[in-house]
C-alpha cells in the first residue's frame, strides 16, 4: 500500500536536501574488440561503444521525466585499455583516448572511464606505455577520466608504480596548467580498485564484469544529515539505526531507477553504489553528519570512530535494500 508520507518524504528529500542519482554508468566490455591493429581496434572499441549505450542518455532522461528523480549524469565505464592496447604491435594509447572522446561525443555521456591499468602485482605488457600516456591523454580529451590500481589487500603495494605515479600526476598538472590543472582531477590512483563501480574518475569495467551491464550511483549525504538533525538527543544505537533507515530509502530509489534503466536499455542490471561523497551543494557534506552525530566540530578526537559508524550503518542499510 502506498504511504503518502513515504512519497513526500522522497519528495522533501530530492527538492530540501540534495538527494540525487548522481549517475547511471553503462559498463561494457572492450575484450572482443581486442586487435594487433590499433586502428582496427580503435574502430571497432568506437562502433561497440556507440552501439551499445546509443539510447544511454535518452533513457535516463526519460526516467527522470517519468519518477521525477534527477539523474546528474549518464557515464560510460569500459574495460581497461592497457589491455586492449597490450595486443597491439604500435602501442600509441592516446589513440584509444581519442577514440573514447569521440564515442562519448555520440552518444553524449558525461564521463568515459576505464583509460586504466591494474598493477598492483606488477607490470604487465601494455601497462608502461598506458600509464607514460596519461598525461597527454587527459590533456587532449574532455570527458576521458583514467584510474590505476596500485596496490591491493592480498597482494601488497607496488611500490615501482607508487613512484611513477607520483611523476604522472605532476606531469598531467603541467600539461593542464593553463586550464586550472583540471587533467589531475580525471585520474585516480587505487588500491583495491572495485570492478563494478559507477563513480569518476575510477570508474572501469572489470573482467569479471557481463559484456554490457547497467550500474548505479546514488549521492545522499545531505539526506543523512537532515535525517539525523530531526533527533539531536538520540543516543549512538538510535544514531546507526536511523543511519540504516535512510540508506535503506535512498539506496532503494537508486534500485527503481536502476531496475527500470535495465528494462528500456535491454541490459542487465548490475549493482547500486551509495556513496557519501560531499558536493558543493550546501549542507551536503560529511563533515555536517558527523557533526551531527554529536562531534564538537570534525576532526576532533572521536571523529575517526564517529565515520566507521557512518560507514557502517550506510552499508548495512544498503545491503538490506538491495538484498
């Protein structure tokens, strides 16, 4: 049965306190257009891309139209292209850069990601090269954002990419200088990098992933905070289960939206990611919530058990509203 306070509540939530779906990310697989040609590969990673997400911004559109749920941005993640490029015997990687940026012009997503390597265990062929490229790579495209993996839990730190990393980011600042160094902010260094996730810049579509799969990013910190300022005397086990009930709701909006993206784009749906990620929005800040959690002011003594608290409550709501 329909609960009218539910939908003005969704409703207070999108309008007052900065509720979004801040993306649906198509993630589509790059393995089969593997080529020693990169021309070849280029145009055949251009013709999968443009294929598979054609109708990727239409249909967000529509679903915004149809739930009155704002979608921010419709993105793009595909398989890591150090492995796509490793195949070729002319190993030019901003060539697959450029290929991306012309993909994403078609089909007017937001973001491409996936202009990426995995070396936490070590370098691989066509990982060097990739990695060398970033710099130019994001200083000649727009909505190309790129990640590397450097280390993991299983395996350790690799410590050679760490150093190169370092030089890479510096160089990607200079290359950008002249646009407020904007090429750092479309790269992202990892260790233990997720497969499936739908945020820039780290977004990738990892091997273990179907060959195309609707994944979804939904932003709500400002809807914990307002949620947890309605009951300034609660005590820390009323805290976390008003923490679960609000990531309950939001991460169930992002499953309607994803759920239904699945329907219309004929691909199955994959996972809803809940981050807390803050935005310039005011009040939409992490720091509010912990501050609201009852620290005197974040980054005081108390802050780092008050966030694990957070995070916490975020993914046991998450889970039960997607399990």
């Amino acid at each position: 049965m329909i609960n009218v306070n539910d939908i003005l509540e969704t409703i207070r939530m999108i309008q007052d306190e900065c509720l979004d779906i801040r993306t649906i990310t198509m993630g589509i697989s790059l393995l089969d257009c593997i080529d020693s040609d990169i021309d070849k590969a280029c145009q055949k990673v251009y013709d999968k891309i443009t294929s598979k997400a054609e109708n990727l911004v239409k249909v967000g559109e529509q679903i915004e139209k149809e739930y009155g749920i704002p979608i921010i941005h419709k993105r793009i993640a595909v398989t890591p292209i150090a492995m796509i490029c490793a195949a070729c015997t002319d190993r030019n990687p901003v060539k697959f850069a450029l290929t991306l940026q012309k993909a994403a012009d078609t089909c007017g997503v937001n973001f491409i990601g996936g202009y990426s390597a995995l070396v936490q265990k070590g370098f691989s062929s066509g990982d060097i090269e990739l990695i060398k490229s970033i710099p130019e790579a994001l200083s000649v495209t727009e909505n190309i954002c790129s990640s590397v993996n450097v280390g993991s839990s299983k395996s350790g730190i690799n410590m050679d990419a760490v150093a190169l990393m370092g030089k890479i980011v510096k160089e990607a600042a200079e290359k950008t200088a002249d646009r407020q160094c904007i090429a750092p902010a479309k790269l992202v260094v990892f260790c233990n990098a997720p497969e499936d996730n739908p945020f820039m810049a780290g977004a990738f579509h990892g091997v273990g992933e179907p060959d195309c799969v609707i994944n979804v990013g939904v932003s709500g910190p400002g809807v914990v905070r307002a949620a947890l300022a309605k009951h300034p005397d609660a005590n820390i086990d009323e805290v976390a289960d008003i923490i679960k009930k609000t990531a309950f709701k939001v991460t169930r909006m992002g499953q309607l939206v994803g759920t239904r993206a699945s329907e219309m784009l004929g691909v199955p749906f994959g996972i809803v990611d809940l981050s807390l990620a803050p935005t310039p929005a005011v009040g939409d800040s992490v720091a509010h919530i912990l501050e609201e959690i009852g620290l005197e002011c974040c980054g005081t003594h108390g802050t780092t058990a008050a966030l694990a608290l957070l995070n916490d409550a975020v993914k046991k709501g998450g889970v039960m509203a997607s399990s």
